[in-house]
C-alpha cells in the first residue's frame, strides 16, 4: 500500500499497527503465492468441471470468480492491513454470483441466455469499478485524535477475550430463559452482539499474531465455541456462521497464515447442519416444540446431524447445498428480466430510505422497519404481498439493489462507492490503535462485509446500532474505572 508523502513511523508502531513490513510481509508473501496456486488450480478446475451449456456463460462466470480474488490477493501481497474490508466484500461475490453461473443451478434455469448474461455483466462492472476505484486512491493516515487515540490501555486491550464470557452468558441468558424483559431484548442483543462481535475478533488477531497465551487460547474457545452451539439451538444459522468467519477474518489478518484443518472441519460441520435444517424446522417450528434444554443438547443435535447426513435431493452434496443457501445471482436475474422491461427503474427510491434509519427510534417511535427497503422491493416485483413481508424478507442484495435502481449504472456507482471510501478508511486507520474510535469503527465494518444480503438503509441501520454499542463501551469503561 503506498502513501503520498507519508510520515515515517516508529518500527514498534508500524508492526502493532500497521502490519505492514518485516514479518508480516514476508508471510503476506507466501500468503499471495498461496492464495495465487489455488486461485488458478480453482479457475482450472471450474473450467473442467462446471457444467455450462453456453460457453460466454463459463468465461463470464471465471472472470467474475478471479475479479473476486484479485482485491484478496493485492491485500497478501501488500502485507495486509489489519482491516480487510473492501477484500472481504468483493470475495463474497465468487459464491454469491460467479458459482451459480458456473455450476448452472436450477434457480437459474428459468431465465434467457440473455438475461444470465446482462447480469454476469453487470456483477463484472461492480467488481472493476470497485477495483479500479479502490487501487486508484491515495492519501495520508490520520492525525486527530479520533484516528490516533486509544480509549483503553494495552494492558486493558489484553484483557478483552475475557469480555467473551460476558457474551456468552448473554446468549445462554437469552436462549434458555425468559430472564430478559421483552422490552429490553432488542437493546441487550445489540450491546453484547456488537461485544462479542469485538473481543472474537480483536482475540482471534491477537492469536495470527502470536500474541495469546495458552490461558487465553483456552478462554477464547470455551466462550466461542458453547456461543455457536447456542446461537444456532434456534435453527438459524447465519449468527454462528457470521461470528465463526469473523474469528477466521481476525486471524487471517493478523498472522496471514490460513487454518486450513479448522477451517475445513468448520465448514463441513456448517454443510451438515445446512443440510439438515430444513428438516428439524419442519419438526420442531411445525409442531411448535419447545427449545431443547441445555441436558437435550447432546440428543437435538445428534438428531439435526443425522437428517444432514441424508442424501439430498438431485443427488447434491451437502457443501453444494450450503453454497446455494448464499447465492444472490437468482435474484438479480430476475430484476434483470423484469427492469426495465416490465418495471420501470426505481431511481434511487430505496436508497432514500437510508438516511431516515440513521434517526434513533427514541426521537422518532414511527420510524420505519429497518427492512423497508427490501420489502419494498418484494412488493414492487410481485414477490410478496405487504401482509407477507411481516413474517418473510427475501435477500436481495446490494448489487441487486442498485440495478433495480438504475440498472448497470447503478452497478458501477456501488463499485466505486465502496472502492473509494473502504480505501480511505482503510488508509486513515493504518497507524490507528485497536481501540480508538477508528479501529472500533473498522472492526464493525469488516464485520459487517459479511452482510451481503441486505440492501443499503438495512445495512446502515443495523450498522449504526452495532456503532453506538461498540464505540460506547470503552468510553463507559474508561469513565467508570479509568483504564
């Protein structure tokens, strides 16, 4: 990464901070040449393998796959920042639109040649301008004191992957019992969502580091494992499988060393239990079970594993299930074939949902639900009724959200969107402490890099929410213990 006129820094400062130079870029190093052999034993494969009857469809679908890595690999071969926003945003759109190209999926086979390829297209314009965006971009880090000043000590900043016992608790609280107050739920979930949120992930970088004693190891996966077991008792999966890859994000960025055996064995214990969810939903929210006590546990999951395990329909795997669970590419395509045909452009209609939602519901007790936006959407295209969106959102994205605004331009504004802000960020907070409010603020957005499926003003929404915790609780806790 290189900066205009940069000030030289301290090495003690570069390497805490930073991470860019001396050990850390010389693993980013291997890290790159690593990421670089699978990236093209995996185009060779899709090419060999993928079973596409139009031919541009399996170049458009490889060019969408590799566009997806390339921001990951630049950030490997740079060193990588502590921060990978902008790279986790763009890998996500391999699966969510390159796959079912590639792998021509049914929920593609109702669609025209022609419309599978106008949205290759435009999924292919958000990721250039994207990228030549964000590589275009330069600047300076950040002085004040916002980008500079941490709110707690390094000895307190050792001390966060005990906040995850706190987390826990929450969660088992939460599950088990009917100790929280209706009224309170939503505020609790939010303040000890956006702490576990933060300790994973400042813990799970500590740790790539090699910074984490065996104590904290040991505290870290007594919390975060009985949290993932908690959090998905309910039957959905998205919560555990958010906070498991911001753990992975954490200690990625911070050792550039990939836990190849725990990331394997992780995500064919989330295929299973994709696999099986549908399963259990139909016994246990059909017949309106209670939720397993924490001695039924060992049962509920044995039996939820065993319905994964079956064979599935069209003879799929369970990986493949779990892929097609996050594909996005469905959904554009079918905005695609309606916009501008059927449906005018909405011109920028949801996005003007999103600066409302940033008014806390405290001065404004009408404010609109979060997702307004996406039903809106559901409703203009004839997906739902507004009666239905009250039990169902459908997951349309943001890509699929500025086409349906203003189509492939929409597209390429989302990209350079997120290329230049995501690279000032990214460049601001290179010298920032952990926990100054521009670390914190990082942190949320990596974190948020996952929520692919919403559109802007819920994105915003939820974000803004997780912000006023995150940012809120080092202040509460150098103003009650000055630390």
């Amino acid at each position: 990464m290189e900066f205009v006129n940069a000030q030289p820094q301290p090495e003690e400062t570069v390497m805490d901070y930073s991470m860019l130079g001396g050990a850390h870029a010389q693993r980013g190093r291997k890290l790159f040449l690593t990421g670089l052999a699978l990236l093209t034993a995996a185009l060779l494969y899709l090419a060999y393998k993928s079973n596409v009857s139009d031919t541009s469809h399996l170049f458009l679908g490889l060019i969408m796959f590799a566009l997806a890595a390339v921001p990951s690999l630049l950030w490997a071969r740079s060193g990588g920042s502590r921060f990978p926003v902008f790279e986790t945003i763009l890998i996500l759109t391999a699966n969510a639109y390159a796959m079912p190209v590639l792998n021509e999926r049914e929920q593609l086979a109702n669609y025209s040649p022609d419309v599978i390829t106008r949205a290759s297209l435009t999924v292919i314009l958000y990721q250039l301008s994207a990228i030549i965006t964000y590589l275009s971009v330069r600047g300076l880090p950040g002085r004040s004191r916002f980008w500079r000043e941490s709110l707690i000590t390094s000895q307190t900043e050792k001390m966060i992957v005990y906040g995850l016992f706190t987390s826990t608790l929450y969660i088992w609280i939460s599950t088990f019992t009917t100790w929280v107050p209706r009224e309170l739920e939503s505020i609790l979930r939010a303040i000890f969502y956006g702490v576990g949120i933060l300790c994973t992930f400042v813990s799970t970088q500590r740790w790539g580091r090699g910074e984490l004693t065996q104590t904290e190891k040991t505290v870290l996966l007594c919390t975060l494992g009985p949290q993932l077991i908690f959090m998905s008792v309910g039957l959905i999966l998205i919560g555990a499988i958010s906070l498991i890859g911001i753990a992975f994000l954490g200690f990625l960025s911070g050792g550039k060393r990939i836990p190849w055996l725990v990331m394997g064995a992780t995500f064919a214990i989330f295929a299973v239990l994709h696999t099986g969810k549908t399963q259990m939903r139909l016994k246990y929210w059909d017949q309106q079970l209670p939720t397993p006590t924490m001695s039924q546990l060992p049962a509920y999951f044995s039996e939820w594993v065993e319905y994964g395990l079956v064979p599935t329909s069209g003879g799929k795997t369970a990986s493949q299930k779990m892929l097609e669970r996050t594909s996005l590419m469905h959904i554009l395509c079918l905005i695609v074939d309606f916009t501008p045909a059927r449906q005018d452009y909405l011109y920028g209609q949801t996005y003007a949902h999103v600066l409302p939602q940033l008014i806390p519901r405290l001065f404004w007790p009408e404010k609109p639900r979060s997702h307004i936006a996406t039903y809106e959407l559901s409703i203009y295209y004839g997906l739902q009724d507004e009666e239905a969106t009250n039990t169902t959102t459908i997951a349309f994205g943001l890509v699929t959200e500025a086409y349906a605004n203003f189509g492939m331009a929409g597209a390429l504004i989302l990209g350079a969107f997120w290329g230049f802000w995501l690279k000032k960020l990214q460049i601001w907070s290179t010298f920032s402490p952990m926990f100054s409010f521009a670390g914190l603020l990082m942190v949320l957005l990596t974190a948020w890099a996952f929520s692919a499926e919403l559109t802007m003003a819920a994105w915003v929404s939820s974000l803004q929410q997780a912000i006023v915790v995150v940012l809120g609780v080092p202040l509460i806790i150098r103003s009650l213990f000055g630390l």
